[in-house]
C-alpha cells in the first residue's frame, strides 16, 4: 500500500483533481465547502489501472495553512507537486517544493491542472518554468502530466503514470515499532474514539494493547478499517482509522503518535544535521526561536548552532534543537523548521536523546555526529545485524571485514548499551546469534501482533502451537527456541503448557456457547460408548472441549466424553493383561456396541501406544 499526498499554491485545483481520480470530495469540512477553500487534510483512495490500491492526502495550500499541510506530507510515498497552467509557479508551489525536498520525498511528479483553460503554448511555457523551479531538487527531472479535472482530459494518462512510478517505489519495511502519527481523531455513535494516520514502522492488530506518545495514554484497538474495509491486522504505509477503547476522545490529541507501550521515549533535545531552504528570508543565528514540525506534531523551540555562528540560507551544519514540548522521535526521522511566516529548513535527526547539552565549536562532538552520520564500526555492525536478520559471529566477521575478536569486542559494547540483543552464549567457541534491537524489535511486535491474529482468528483456543508461530515469524527451529525463550523473559508471549498465547489472552465463552457446551455434552453422556455422530457442533467448540479436556475425538466423526473413553481404554487394558490380545469382535462384545466405534477406539489406543496392532489382534505394548 502506497499514500500520495498532493502539494501546491492555492486555488490550483487539488482538491478538484483528487476528486476527478477517486470520485470522493476531500473536502469535509463545512467551511471548506462553503468557500471552496481546503483549510484543513482531507483523504480519499483509488484503484488504479494495475489493481493497485492508493491512499491519497490533500494538503490545503494558503500560506496561512502551511502547519496543516507539514501535518499531511510527512509519511507520503509520492507527491504530486500541483501547478495550474493559468497561474504557473506560486509562492506556495515554491515553498511546498521546499518542504517536499527537506522532507526527502525522492518520489513526484508535476501535474499541470486547468489546461483547458489555456492554448498549448501557454502549457508548454509552464512546463519550462517549472522545470526551472525543480532544478537542484530531489524532483529535478520528475514526469509531468498535464490535466483538466473538468473535461477529464490526461486523468487515465495520470493514473498510469502513477502506476508506472510506484512500480519503481519501494514499500515501507516493517521495523517492528509500530509508529501512526495521529492526524484526525474523533468520535463515532455506538463505536467511540476513532483516530486516523498513515502507519510507518511496524504492524498493528485488532485487540492489540497501544500507547500514545508522549502523553503516556494507554488503550486496546477494537477495530481496524482502511478505505472503509474491515482489518484483523495491517502492515506499514496503510491509511487507518482505528477504535480504541478505553481512552476518551478528549485525551487524544493531533501530533500523538500511536505506538507499542514502552519504547518510544519522548525527547526535548536531539542533534541533527540541518540544511537551510536556498529562498529562505534570512540566515538562522545561533539559539534563534523557531516553530518545529515533525509528522503530525508541533511546537516551539531553540536551535543551537553547533559548527557555525550563522546558517546562511542553502547551508548546512550541526544543530542541536531545544524543544519546548517534549515529543516522540526516532533515528533517522525528517523534520521542518519554520519561523512565524516562513520554511527556513530541515533536516534529519541524528541522535534522538543526546546525554547533554553540548559545547559549541568542540571537536569530539563534531566528530561524533560525523561518526553517526558516516558510521563507525559499530555502526557497520549494527547495520548489517539490522539487514541480515539473526547473525552469527562468522557472518558479522565476513561481511564486515573485521576480525573475530574485533567483533566480539564491539558486540560487547553495543549488547550493553543494548544497541544489540544477544540469543545464546557469546564467546568464539559460543553459538549465539545477534539481533539489532531495531531487528528484536521487529521479532517481538511479529510475534505480538501473529499471537493477536491467531487469538482473533481462533479465540476458543488456550494459545497457538509453537511451530505455528516459528513459522509466521519465519526462524529456525534453534533461532526460534532461543527468541521464545527471552520473549516470555520480557513477557512478550506465554508458554501455556506447550502452547504459545498472549500475555492477556483469556478464552471466553458466550452464554450461547456455553448452552451449546451443555447440550453437547449431555447427548454424548446419554450414550457414552455409542455417542451420535451426526450431532452438528461449531469446530472451534470442540476444539475447546478437547483442550479443556471434556472430550476426546478418536477420529473425524466418533467423539467420545473423556470419563466414557477412559472407562473403554481402561476396559480394553484390563482385557489384554487377562487374555494377552483383543480383536474388534472382542471390543464390541465388551461394550455392546457397532464396529463403527470401536475401530476407531483401537486404532487412537495404537496412535497413544497404549497399544500395539499384531495382524487382527491389538496386544499391549
């Protein structure tokens, strides 16, 4: 799944354009309807030619709404960057390709709107000028489609431009940190608390337990839909709308991110690599106020210049960023700064939660960030343990091109400052395997939101048989035995007398269910050595009366109550030790029944090797 987020000056016709490609009006509000006007994000999706299915973000243009559309383009795949051909370049078309490149939005294209309002040659003069105003940015050379939204004109041309871009995209990988910036919440009739965002990072799965951040507010996902489509589980870069229960709509505010409990601290200081917009109105100084955007979420703040007095616009350099309200981030995360009226830059962060507060024009920092930036040892071995997956010594040692002892030496390192997870015993002689914590994180959400699937998918059963779940997460049987092992440790899953659950999974029966428990029950008492075989009952029913150890199913049709097959088993083994064999006439002489059950009854007794089948005869084994 892939989300497009729209971009460009006011009045230029987004809305309009979405609305020609999807059939919905993102315009939701009644004052944007009334002046025709987006003020705030609006949503929509479509199928595309290949069957391929999108999300679209329609970003208000006016300059006045600039925070809203920074709440809309910071977990897009692909923008298109919206230029009408009667008006050409804007100020907003300038700044939004700003933000667009800051933002690292490496997949665009222009779509040239109105064009039945123009000649031919008026079009082909926009495209020059805008050509001009791409150059040097990540959307330098990017396709362009000229359409009216009114006449229908270029709209398919689009599409399959759309497609042939996202063919090339590559979808978000997922971390196993489930991160959805929140960009609407509100309330339903009869459902509660809604709230909607683009997933990036991980999974999440119906019934599954969630945090935002930075409030701390803990609650459980009770529905999950996309495009109007019921979800059990989804994976990254979807649009979602989520019902949690247990938080009210009051405690949930824009700019939250959902998350798994726990992990994601929030931050008031973080380093970063800054570049300033080459149009930006003036140099930024040192310690100078500023207005932070990242994702959906907003605040003030100060930057601290760390390798300059000034940052001239179309620069660059080392920044530490105070903020005034602590929010969640994490390596690698892109964000905007702008002054009261205008973008001034962005850039990428570094380090999340830098120990202090650092000294201006020092080397060791400086040679730090670069550290980071470029990547140390460390940061080669964290890199590959994060892209192979669980290593072992000889695979680190070979692709990073160190010594065994060098890298036991960083693993050491980085396992303590828990960097890296460690599964078994280290040493040269050891066999362990390492995890990135990014990559354990990813294993241990994979584990919570299969246990979650199953649990939805089966919630009559006690928990999930454990190859089921080696085989979801896709390990080794020894990988597997190890992982298991530590997930119950952090009391990430239970080992329920050998099957794997859920800490708070709890079977639980409806009073409809147990009557039909009841009832079952008693027709198979009535006749206990001769039970009906036609008595219709739900699957999931009896495989819960068979964990619950109510009953014993010898084969597809014949189910017996347990008291009635341990009175047959232990009837048959007082006859073998008095006789030495018994035959299936022997069987049904014994309990005066059809050959229809006690053949099945004898052949379980061979498959629980109580006993053995010698031609006609079973003997004890």
């Amino acid at each position: 799944m892939y989300v497009i987020g729209t971009a460009g000056h006011v009045d230029h016709g987004k809305s309009t354009l979405v609305k020609a490609l999807t059939d919905i009006d993102p315009d939701r509000l009644p004052e944007e309807k009334e002046r025709e006007m987006t003020v705030d994000l609006g949503f929509a999706w479509m199928t595309l030619p290949s069957r391929r299915e999108v999300s679209i973000v329609d970003v208000p243009g006016h300059e006045r709404f600039i925070k809203n559309m920074l709440a809309g383009v910071g977990a897009i795949d692909l923008a298109m960057l919206i230029v009408a051909a009667d008006e050409s370049v804007m100020p907003q078309t300038r700044e939004h390709l700003a933000i667009l490149d800051i933002l690292r939005i490496r997949r665009g294209l222009v779509v040239i709107t109105k064009v039945d309002l123009v000649d031919e040659e008026l079009v082909e003069l926009v495209k020059a000028e805008v050509e001009d105003t791409l150059a040097g940015t990540a959307f330098e050379g990017c396709p362009m489609a000229p359409v009216s939204a009114y006449t229908g004109e270029g709209i398919d041309d689009l599409k399959a431009t759309i497609d042939e871009i996202l063919n090339d995209t590559e979808t978000r990988r997922d971390l196993g940190r489930p991160r959805l910036p929140i960009d609407r919440c509100f309330t339903v009739s009869g459902f509660g608390t809604v709230i909607t965002g683009t997933l990036i990072d991980g999974s999440v799965a119906v019934g599954q337990q969630i945090e935002l951040a930075p409030s701390g507010r803990q609650a459980r996902i009770r529905g999950l839909q996309s495009h109007k489509s019921r979800l059990d589980a989804a994976a990254p870069g979807v649009r979602l709308a989520l019902n949690l229960s247990g938080i009210s709509r009051d405690d949930v505010m824009r700019g939250e991110v959902l998350t798994n409990p726990g992990w994601l601290r929030p931050t008031r200081r973080f380093d970063a690599n800054l570049r300033m917009v080459k149009g930006a109105p003036h140099a930024l100084k040192h310690n100078e106020g500023v207005t932070f955007h990242l994702f959906t979420s907003e605040t003030t703040g100060r930057v601290r210049l760390l390798d300059a007095d000034r940052l001239q616009p179309g620069s660059e350099g080392w920044v530490q960023v105070l903020l005034d309200e602590p929010l969640p981030m994490v390596k690698g995360d892109f964000f905007v700064l702008r002054s009261s009226e205008d973008t001034l830059g962005g850039g990428q962060v570094a380090d999340p939660n830098p120990r202090r507060r650092h000294r201006r024009f020092a080397p060791e920092v400086l040679d730090r960030l670069t550290m980071l930036d470029a990547g140390a040892s460390e940061d080669v071995i964290l890199t590959i343990a994060d892209q192979m997956g669980p290593c072992d010594l000889r695979t680190l040692s070979q692709r990073s091109n160190l010594s065994e002892g060098e890298i036991l030496e960083r693993l050491s390192v980085l396992i303590e400052s828990d960097e890296l997870v460690a599964l078994g015993e280290m040493g040269p002689q050891g066999d362990a395997v390492v995890y990135s914590r990014r990559g354990w994180d990813i294993l241990r959400n994979q584990a919570q939101v299969a246990l979650q699937a199953y649990h939805n998918q089966y919630p009559l059963r006690r928990g999930a048989p454990p190859q089921e779940l080696r085989s979801r997460l896709g390990v080794s049987q020894p990988v597997y035995l190890r992982a298991a092992a530590r997930l119950a440790d952090e009391d990430a899953i239970v080992d329920d007398n050998g099957l794997v659950r859920a800490p708070d999974h709890r079977v639980e029966l409806s009073d409809g269910q147990q009557s039909e428990i009841a009832d079952y029950l008693t027709t198979l008492a009535a006749e206990p050595w001769s039970p009906p075989t036609d008595r219709p009952v739900d699957p999931e029913l009896l495989a819960h009366l068979q964990e619950r150890g109510d009953v014993v199913k010898v084969n597809e049709t014949v189910v017996f109550t347990t008291a009635a097959y341990e009175d047959m088993a232990g009837r048959i083994v007082d006859h073998l030790k008095a006789n030495g064999s018994v035959t299936v006439a022997d069987a049904r002489t014994i309990f005066g029944t059809s050959r229809k059950y006690v053949l099945p009854l004898l052949e379980y007794l061979d498959q629980q090797r109580i006993t053995r089948r010698v031609g006609d005869e079973r003997v004890l084994r």
